[in-house]
C-alpha cells in the first residue's frame, strides 16, 4: 500500500471517529481492507478542501489563544525588552551625568539674565520713568551648527545689524570638542525679529526669555535714571542704586518670580517740572552760545531733588552716548569755582561768628586790597565804605576778603567744613566728586575763597549749604527719593536762625536792587545770588571762558524752592551789551524756570507784599529792609 494510502486510512479513520463521536484514538489502530481504502480514498479526496479549511482556522485560533500556561512566556518577553531598553537609556543618561561637560558660565548668566526683574521707576507723582518689557533673545550653540558660514549668512540677511565677520568668529569659536558650547548672537530681538530668525530653522540656533529696560520719556533725567547694561544689571544712576539695595541678591536666589513682587522705587523728581527745566535750559544753551549748562530745583525744607538736568544729555534706552566726556552730570560730578555766590557762605559765617552784624561796614576806598604780591580788585566798586548787605548786592571782593580774615584761617576752614563743602557729598546717585581745596591753607586762600576762587566743589553741595542758609539753618542732604514731609534725620543745625533770616533779606534785597534782578519774577518774592568765576586752564585764569552761576530761592519770606542754573562758556550778546557774566544768562535762565514751573509746583503767587517778612532785620534797622515787604 502506498504512502498515500496510508495517509488516506488515517484520514477515513479520523472522519469516521469523528463522525460516530468515537474516542479519539489513532487511525492506525483501525483495520480496514484494500476495497474500503479504496472507497475511502475516494471520499477523501472528496474532504480534503474542506478538512484543510478547518485545520487552518484551528491554527490561527490557537495563535491568539490566551492560554494561562502561554501567556507567562510573552510577558516575561516583552518584561524583558522594555528592561533593556529603558536600562540603555537610563545608563546613557547616567554616563552624561558623571563624564558629560558641566553647563557653561555663558549658559549660567544667559539663565540669570532671562529671570532678572527689576523694579519700575517712578515721579513723584506715579509717573514711570523706567520699566520693564518682556522680550527674547537670540543664542548660538557652535558645535550644533554643522555648516557655520550658511548660518552666518542666513542669520545676517535678517538681522543685518550684525556683524558677519564677528558672528563668523562666534560660531567658530568652541571651549573644547566635547561641549556645543554658548555665545549670543542677539538680545533682546523685538517679535517680527523672533518670527523671522524662527523661520530660517538653524540647528543650534534658540531663543532664550529676556528683559529689556525702557525709558519712556527718553531724555528726561537721564542722568538720574542712569542705565542698565544688556544683563540688566545697573551701571549708573538710580539704576545702579536699586542694584546696591540687594536686588541682585534677591534675583540671584530665585526669590522675584515676577515684577510684580517688586515694589516701585518712588523718586523725588517731579516730571512735568523736568521737562519744563531741559526745555528751559535748552532754550538757554542755544541763546547764549554755552558750550554746556546745568539746572535743578532742590526743596529746602526736605532736601528732595525736584529736577535736575545737566546738557548736553543722553538718551538712557541707547545710552552708549553717556560715556562721551561733554554728557557728565554737571550737578554732581563736576567740580568748579562757584564765584561771587560764594559770598553767601561768607556773609552767614561772618554773621554766625558773633563777629559781625548786619549793619557792619567795611571800608573799600581805592578799590584794591594789596595783600603781599597779591592784589585783589573790585568788579563793582563802589569806592566808599559799604555796609553788609551791600557787600552782597554789589559783589565786593574786598568786604568779602575782609570779613573772612576777621573770622581768621581756621574759623573759616571750620565754617566750610560744617556746611559740607570740603568733603565729597555723597546721595543716591553713585556718581560723584570730591572738592577740589587748597592743600596749604593760608590767609590768600580764605581771602580768594571768601569770594569763590580757589576752591572747587560740586554744584550740588553749594546748593545744599544755600539751602541750609534759607532754610532756617538745617543742613539737608539732598536725595533723590521721595521723602516724607516731616523726615528730619537727614538735617543738621548748622546756623542760627537769625542768621537765616538775614540772609533771606540780604538775598532778597539784591534781587530787588541788586545782580539777581533778572530773575525777579513778580509775585514771587524771589531772593538770588549770582556768581561768575574764570575758568582755570593750563594753571592760569582765562579771562574770556566764563562758568556761570545763579542760585534764587522763593518766596524769600518763607522758602520751598531753590533754583540753580550753571552755564559753561556762556557768550556776550548785543542784548547784553558783550557781557557774558552770570545776570545776563544763568539769571535769565533761572527767571524763567521760576516763572514757568511755580505754578506747576504749586507755588502761590503773593499780588501783595508779605507783611513784615524780615521782623528781626526790622528791629535791627537793616539797610533797606522796610522796602521789601508790606507795612
């Protein structure tokens, strides 16, 4: 019998077990003759699509069968890939942790640089002189960037303020050849920029969140606001105050998560009064030719800085033109001879003293006072004999030189030093300058100081130490913050207040009849000092290169503001006949200051005299004082 017979058998034995529900025994067991193979065969064959169908379909069941006994062989199959390969990755990471490359300082500051927040600056009044706006900025990793000189040129055609040469040399540029390294290829891109650079796709090319620090005034106390640098640290002004007050410390720890934590730093400076004084100076500069001026207001009674503005200026959202020697702050950096308004200090110390009163006279016959090699001469001779007040109206050198040297060397350097003019006077702003004193002090010195030569000073710190001599007599460091009314932890008695009140008179009485005429504003009792000093260059004084000073206070019965004008330079005009001393520019300047920013401040006019302004210089029978105030 053939094989396939046999199989045939088998097959016939199978269909009839199954048929006749038999046990399931092998066919083999089965006898069956040649003419039943036969047979069966046939019908076999006549089965076998039908048997294949089924075994097939029995196959595919028993592949998807979950059967307890198969299932433990898969889980433990797919167990064991998901183990190795989450164990290669965890090991990948692993090893980037103990042998890759630590983060880069670069990488480090670009992180403090984008979570440092600063706090708004604001008048006193709540305007915002400063702020923040959120930005972005643009990063390179070197050695993510396969072709260096596409990139280059992608990156410069939109942003064309780059430098390709200089990018060139960034991208190139690699710590070692493990790390990809960090350089910035812009801050602080404004959206479209974003947008576009986004767009071009470079590998190794990213965006980190930044800060930009805006001025939205522009100009508008530059030199108080000062500027911050592209990491938003504070390099100038109240910008680098702020820093100093431990703002960094605070970023630096992660503990300002929004501008908002930060409390705004009030100042002192009133805004509409700030711009008032830059176009009034402006206005000045450009009228007399100056090569450069200075203006401020100061509050006597509080010490606060009202406006302040020094020329040529400087834009604090570009501030790369604040590092141009013309654009210092006049106000607090520069030191100069103060001239005639020196006189001020003179006329108090002498009063002060004891050693003299308000109707002392003092002899100035022949017009010149010869001491040793040295003569010093009269720029407004009177050729007679002067009382005090007239020392200040007329400006005399000789009864200024003379009430010094009868306070006597040391007495004199003691009355400077007490009103805070020989040493440095520190404020808010870090910028400052020490004064310039003579490093042998001897009689010529007080008797050219008595009259302001020789000693040089910030134009703040003489302004303070008038202040001081209107106020009352309390010397206030001047500040740029907002201060409360009644804050005297600041004030230093320095004068009595008789003193005070004749040197109200005094500086009133030459605004009525004296130098400070041209910033007689009426109606606002306006007391002033002028003051016009050569200019030292080369160890010599050059008689034509004039600096110019006004100092006025108002109202002079009660005193709130100082006004202060400098002007560097200033040039004769035909209006004031070639002269360029202090009345025919500074003056000027400071009279329409008071006259356009009074009313802004809030200064009432007085249409009628103040009654008995001077009570104590009217028991004295002072010079004059019956004519500067109502019966």
């Amino acid at each position: 019998m053939s094989e396939d017979a046999d199989q045939i058998r088998h097959a016939a034995a199978e269909v009839q077990i199954s048929e006749h529900d038999a046990p399931a025994h092998d066919a083999a067991h089965y006898a069956v003759s040649e003419e039943d193979a036969a047979a069966l065969e046939a019908a076999a064959r006549a089965l076998t699509p039908d048997l294949r169908a089924a075994r097939a379909k029995a196959f595919v069941r028993s592949m998807f069968r979950l059967a307890i006994e198969r299932s433990h062989m898969r889980v433990a199959l797919v167990g064991l890939v998901f183990v190795m390969v989450f164990g290669t990755i965890s090991a990948k990471l692993l090893m980037m942790a103990v042998f890759g490359d630590p983060p880069s300082q670069e990488h480090r500051v670009a992180a403090a640089s984008s979570t440092a927040f600063r706090p708004d600056i604001v008048d006193r009044n709540g305007e915002i002189l400063a702020t923040d706006i959120r930005t972005v900025s643009v990063f390179a990793e070197p050695g993510n960037i396969y072709d260096k000189d596409e990139a280059v040129e992608l990156l410069t055609a939109v942003l064309p303020e780059l430098n390709a040469s200089e990018l060139r040399a960034k991208l190139s540029s690699r710590k070692d050849k493990k790390g990809a390294g960090f350089v910035w290829v812009k801050r602080e891109l404004t959206p479209k920029q974003q947008a576009e650079v986004h767009r071009l796709g470079i590998p190794g090319i990213g965006f980190l969140p930044d800060h930009k620090r805006v001025y939205p005034n522009g100009t508008a106390a530059a030199h108080i606001l000062g500027a911050t640098n592209l990491d938003g640290v504070g390099i100038a002004g109240i910008e680098k105050y702020i820093d100093s007050t431990g703002l960094q410390a605070l970023n630096s720890f992660g503990l300002v998560s929004k501008q908002a934590d930060l409390k705004p730093v009030q100042l002192s400076i009133d805004l509409r009064a700030q711009f008032a004084v830059r176009d009034e100076l402006a206005w000045g500069i450009d009228h007399f030719k100056a090569k450069a001026g200075a203006s401020m207001i100061l509050d006597v009674k509080t010490g606060e800085v009202i406006a302040l503005v020094s020329m040529p200026d400087f834009d604090p959202n570009d501030p790369k033109d604040a590092l141009s020697p013309d654009r210092i702050n006049r106000m607090n950096v520069g030191v100069y001879e103060m001239g005639s308004t020196f006189k001020a200090m003179t006329l108090a110390m002498a009063l002060d003293s004891g050693k003299y009163n308000v109707n002392s006279t003092f002899d100035t016959r022949g017009g010149v006072l010869n001491w040793g090699r040295q003569k010093i001469h009269e720029y407004h001779g009177t050729n007679r004999v002067i009382t005090m007040p007239e020392v200040f109206t007329h400006s005399s050198n000789i009864g200024s030189a003379k009430m010094a040297l009868g306070v006597g060397v040391a007495g004199h350097k003691a009355f400077l030093k007490k009103m805070g003019l020989l040493d440095r006077l520190r404020t808010e702003l870090p910028e400052s300058a020490a004064p310039i004193v003579p490093s042998r002090w001897s009689e010529i010195n007080t008797i050219t100081i008595a009259f302001g030569h020789g000693i040089a000073v910030a134009p703040i710190q003489a302004a303070a130490a008038v202040a001081a001599i209107a106020n009352g007599g309390d010397l206030i460091t001047p500040t740029f913050l907002k201060a409360a009314p009644d804050d005297k932890a600041r004030a230093t008695h320095v004068l009595s207040g008789l003193t005070s009140e004749a040197m109200r008179y005094i500086m009133r009485l030459n605004a009525a009849e004296g130098s400070a005429k041209k910033a007689s504003v009426p109606y606002y009792f306006v007391g002033g000092k002028t003051g016009t000093a050569e200019k030292v260059i080369g160890g010599r004084y050059i008689h034509n290169r004039l600096f110019t000073t006004f100092m006025a206070a108002a109202p002079m019965n009660d005193p709130k503001y100082l006004f202060v004008t400098i002007m560097d330079e200033p040039q004769g005009l035909p209006e004031s006949g070639g002269y360029a001393t202090a009345a025919w520019n500074s003056g000027v300047v400071t009279g329409k200051v008071i006259e356009r920013v009074a009313p802004i401040l809030g200064l009432p006019p007085q249409f009628e005299p103040p009654v008995r302004p001077f009570p104590q210089m009217v028991k004295l029978n002072a010079y004059h004082v019956n004519q500067l105030g109502g019966p």
